[in-house]
C-alpha cells in the first residue's frame, strides 16, 4: 500500500509542477509515467489500468478538436473577432464582448482550444486598436475557463463528469441549468475587469473598427 501512494503524491507533484528540469517531465509525460509505474509497482493490474480508460471521452474530446480545427481552417474564429471589434464602441464594450464571446465558444469547443486561436488575434487587435493588450488576454483567460464549464464539451474533465454520470442529467439538461451561473459569473469577470484596468482603458471610441470582414468558408464550417 505503501508503494502506490507514493508513486501517486510523486505523480502529483511532477503534474503540479508542470515540468521538472532535472527529468524533462511535462504533465502528460508524467501522468503517463505515473500510471505505468502505478501498474509496476502494483497498485492496479493491467487490466485495471485498461478499464479505466474511457474511450468515450477520448472520442468525444478529438470529434470536438477536428470540429475546433475545421473552423480555425474555415476562419471561423477570425469572423468572430472581427464581429466583437465592429460592433463594439469603446474599449469597454470591446472587453465585454470579448468575454462572452470567448466564454460561448468555450462552452461548446474544448476551452483551451478557444485560448490558443483567439490569443494571437486578440493581442493584434489590441495592437491595431492602440489597446493594452493586458486587460482583454486576462479576459480571455479567464473567460474561457468560465465558459468551459457550462456544457460537458467544454473540457476534458466535464468530459469526465458527464461520462460518470450516465447521460444524467443529459447534455441539453445540463446546459440549462449551468447557462444563468455561467452567465453571471461571466458578467462579473468583465465587470472585475473593467474596474481594475479603469485607468488603462481608454473612454473614447475605438480605432481601427473599419477592418475589413475576414473570408469565411461556410462550406468547410459545414463540413466540420
């Protein structure tokens, strides 16, 4: 019994620590590591450890990563931040919409997918726009960890969730509970936001809102 335990608080550690020098560790490699020597050490047999993999959710997680990818090819994303910036007013307006939108598309796509594309976009939007890139890449941050968790495509561990639960509640059912929370909470992280780079953000209308529409390939959309 002892064995195991250690093995799994060293796990642990190499996946709290993201990456240790001395072994070139990062957390997948590590959690793998830690579930191989969990199998030698005997804490689970083989078997066990192959129970435990649900093939489920391992599908479920690549079908939502093709659908993200096609609509990064198809410029899905770039619509969606040229949309944001055009129809907001005031570097405000901008951090607002920014965070809904990033919380939505974190809830149907896998959160850390919306944060890698939109990130780059968003930095040269607040470039062109003569914005502190600062405020609207914590919103980002932290709106896509908000919207992850309103639907169980938001993440790998509602992933897990929904898996465990047996389609109980079901998907739809559990996007309409966790819609109003995740709404508010998304509300309040702007609002946070707004308030703490009060200084930053500039009061008058916003530069650079005449960018032109970016090509969408609706049929590549489609096809994802």
């Amino acid at each position: 019994m002892v064995a195991p335990l250690v093995v799994f608080c060293v796990t642990y550690l190499v996946i709290a620590s993201r990456q240790l020098a001395v072994l070139k560790l990062d957390r997948p490699a590590g959690a793998l590591t830690g579930a191989v020597a969990m199998v030698a050490v005997g804490g689970l047999s083989a078997a066990q450890a192959y129970a435990a993999i649900d093939l489920g959710v391992i599908t479920l997680l690549l079908g939502v990563l093709l659908i993200a990818a096609y609509l990064e090819e198809a410029r899905f994303f770039r619509l969606c931040a040229w949309l944001v910036v055009t129809r907001a007013r005031s570097a405000r307006q901008l951090l607002w919409g920014l965070t809904f939108v990033a919380g939505a598309l974190s809830a149907l796509l896998v959160n850390d997918t919306v944060c890698i594309v939109l990130t780059p976009l968003v930095v040269r939007v607040a470039i062109e726009a003569r914005l502190p890139p600062l405020p609207y890449l914590l919103a980002l941050a932290s709106a896509t960890n908000l919207g992850g968790v309103v639907a169980f495509s938001g993440n790998p561990q509602n992933m897990i969730v929904g898996a465990a639960a047996a389609g109980h509640p079901g998907f739809a059912a559990y996007l309409a509970v966790s819609v109003l929370p995740g709404a508010l909470c998304l509300a309040a992280n702007a609002a946070a936001l707004s308030w703490l780079f009060r200084a930053e953000l500039p009061t008058g209308p916003l530069d650079d809102r005449d960018a032109p529409r970016p090509g969408f390939d609706r049929a590549l959309a489609i096809k994802g």
